[in-house]
C-alpha cells in the first residue's frame, strides 16, 4: 500500500507547512507519493504558494539577461537581491535557443514566476511567442496568431488577469495608415481572440521592454500627430486600450526608458540628457533622472525621484534594487577593444553594476558582462504556475 502523506496530522497542517517550501524543492516532493502530488498540484496549493511568495521580502529574487559575444548565445540567470547577488546565483537552461544569432529572444514581460519570450526572427518565417516558468522547467509555445503573424511592425506585453485569473499576451500589430489591429492570448482558453476596439491613431513603437502595473501593459509608443512619447497601455481585465503622457517637456527628442522594477504600483522611466549618447568611458556622461508617477494615471503627479550623475563610466540605468541601490550598465574601453579585434564584431560591451544613487562612484561589478542593450534585469520569483502544463487558478 502507498504511504499517504497525513500520517497522524491534519491535512490542512502539512497544507500550512508546505506553503513556506521553495517551489523546486516542492516540485522534487511530487515524487514521493501520490497524495503528495495531488496536493502540490491542485490549483488551490499553487494559488496560496504564489500568494505567500510574493508578500516575502525574501523570496524575491532578480532575473539577468544578457548576451554573450564569446558564446555567441543569450544567457539567463537568478540572483538573491542582497549581498549574496553572485554567489548564491544559479544559471538558468532556455529549453529552446532563439534563431536569432546577433540578439536572443526579446522579452515580452514577466510575471508570477513565468516570462514571456518572442523570437522577432527577421525575415518573412514565423516568430513563435513562448511562456517559460525557468524554476520548474516548463515551457509552452503559443499557436500562431491568427492577424498578420508575419508582421514586422509588432508590441506585445504579458501579464496577469487577477479578476478573470488568466494569464495573458496581447499582441497589437500597428499598422501604417489606420490605428491598428491587435488580439490576446488567453493561457486559460488556449486561442487566440480579437480585440473590438483600439485606438483611432497611429503610433510607432519606442525600444523598450513593456512593463505591467496595477493589471495593465505599458508601452512607451512615439505618437505622430502631437510629436510626444507617452505610454499606451491596455487593460488585461477589460481588455481595453488607453494613453498616459508623460511630463510635459520630454518630447521625441529627449532619451527616455521604461524601468521594469522601481515601485511595484508605479510608472517609472529614466530621462538621459543629450551627452548620453557621447562614447566617453572614463569621463562624466551627463544626468540620468528617474521619474516616478506617484498617482496612477494623474499626469501632474510626475515626480523626480532621484537625479544621477553618471560618472565612472556608467552607461543606462535599469532598475532599482529593494537595497536602494540602481543596477546599470558600464562601458568598458578595454573590453570593446579586445572584442572588436574578433571576426565579425561590431558591437559594444557592457558590465552589469550596483552603485547608490546618492554616491554613483560607489560601483560595483556584479560580474555580468553582455553586449550592449542586450542587459536585462526583472524582478523574479519561484512560482508552481504552469506545473504539469497547467496555468489555470
């Protein structure tokens, strides 16, 4: 007869006690019986782990893109955010390689331990969408979309329902002439379904990564008839579409970036004066200012959070750690020189760093290095979500 997990305790004690367990740990104690796994695996289990993990300071972790010339491939890892970020961090195994040699996938979003990929392969073959949770090994690929799955001229953002309690991607094709036309991606309902109404403008497309605040997507898009960056964002629960400016002066002209973490239930981008774009490595590259929009959806309430000299060669800022301290990107003279001298490389490199915004000469090296724009940090934790090809709740 198979052991039963109760033995002579309740099951809503062992309940209680396996929630405070690591999801890889977890996953490691389906093996043990079948009860064991019927509990880990019920949607009920899954939906309290995720609860418990995402109020504890110290399951949140911070995920690392970057892309490296030596291996000629994107590599992915998970860091504790404190000061054990490079020793206690473990390299994380893309079941799938991109097709694109020069760049990896693009990250759509994050979100409850799962990250959505997009391989933008150029070209007229089709670029597949995939939903990866990296604890538990697990990976989907989403059916092709049923408008124009061709189409080079794409957003997409991921995110979470919490009234419908579906995951979700949106995928809005910005056409040339009219608005656009976009649908979504239901992980619950498995298809792919139209939107009924989106903007009556056209946009182009700013080189940022989306990011997802109080249940809606952010893109930072160029609008062409008032000449201004804003966001457009869309409602995962309505499923619907709106615009926030941002402060009045940054216009088109102005090099601005979405950040992914600053507040979670905030809208935050990081302004560059003009010299940003000046190669100096070992000179003073200008002001960096964060902005964070402390009232969701007021555009008054634009404020300046921190504003940084970016001294000692750093680059970008691009996000914030729970320390206080900005992570960055750094150039490195030495480093370029050694890699242009390789066949075929065109590229910058950069060094991933931790500074305080209150003394940005206090560097330090975390020990990533990757090419330029290819650096990626997002807030990360260990979820069950998508265990055994489930996502429903």
């Amino acid at each position: 007869m198979e052991p039963t997990m109760w033995g002579n305790f309740p099951e809503d004690l062992w309940f209680e006690i396996l929630q405070r367990v690591p999801a890889k740990s977890l996953v490691k104690f389906t093996k043990v019986s079948k009860s064991w796994y019927a509990l880990i695996t019920s949607s009920r289990f899954i939906k309290t782990h995720l609860a418990r993990i995402q109020t504890e300071r110290s399951s949140k972790s911070i995920l690392i893109r970057c892309y490296s010339i030596s291996e000629k491939q994107e590599r992915y890892s998970v860091h504790p955010d404190n000061d054990d970020f490079i020793l206690q961090s473990s390299e994380l195994e893309l079941p799938r390689a991109s097709r694109s040699r020069d760049w990896g996938y693009r990250i759509v979003g994050s979100c409850n331990g799962l990250l959505c990929l997009w391989d933008d392969v150029d070209g007229t073959c089709a670029k597949p969408i995939f939903v990866w949770n990296p604890s538990m090994g697990k990976w989907i690929e989403l059916p092709s979309p049923k408008i124009d799955p061709y189409s080079e001229n794409v957003i997409l953002g991921f995110g979470f329902d919490l009234q419908g309690l579906d995951h979700k991607v949106v995928r809005y094709v910005l056409e040339d002439k009219i608005g656009g036309v976009a649908e979504v991606y239901s992980l619950n309902s498995k298809c792919w379904r139209k939107v009924p109404i989106v903007p009556p403008r056209h946009y182009i497309s700013c080189p940022s990564t989306p990011v997802l605040v109080n249940g809606i997507v952010h893109w930072l898009v160029f609008h062409g008839e008032c000449e201004r960056i804003l966001f457009l964002g869309f409602d995962l629960k309505d499923e619907t579409f709106s615009e926030i400016f941002l402060p009045q002066h940054l216009t088109w002209r102005h090099f601005v970036r979405l950040l992914p973490f600053i507040h979670e239930d905030c809208l935050a981008i990081s302004e560059y004066d003009h010299v940003i774009h000046v190669s100096s490595y070992n000179q003073c590259n200008g002001y960096c200012n964060i902005w964070v929009m402390k009232e969701y959806g007021n555009v008054e309430s634009w404020e300046i959070l921190f504003k940084i000299k970016l001294e000692e060669g750093i680059q970008q800022v691009i996000g914030l750690r729970q320390s206080g301290h900005y992570l960055a990107t750094k150039g490195n003279m030495a480093v370029d020189e050694i890699v242009a001298m390789m066949p075929g490389n065109q590229c910058r490199v950069r060094s991933l760093v931790s500074f305080d915004p209150n003394n940005s000469k206090a560097v330090k090296d975390l020990e990533i290095v990757g090419t330029e724009f290819s650096i990626y940090a997002l807030p990360f934790l260990e979820s069950l979500v998508l265990l055994e090809g489930r996502c429903r709740f």
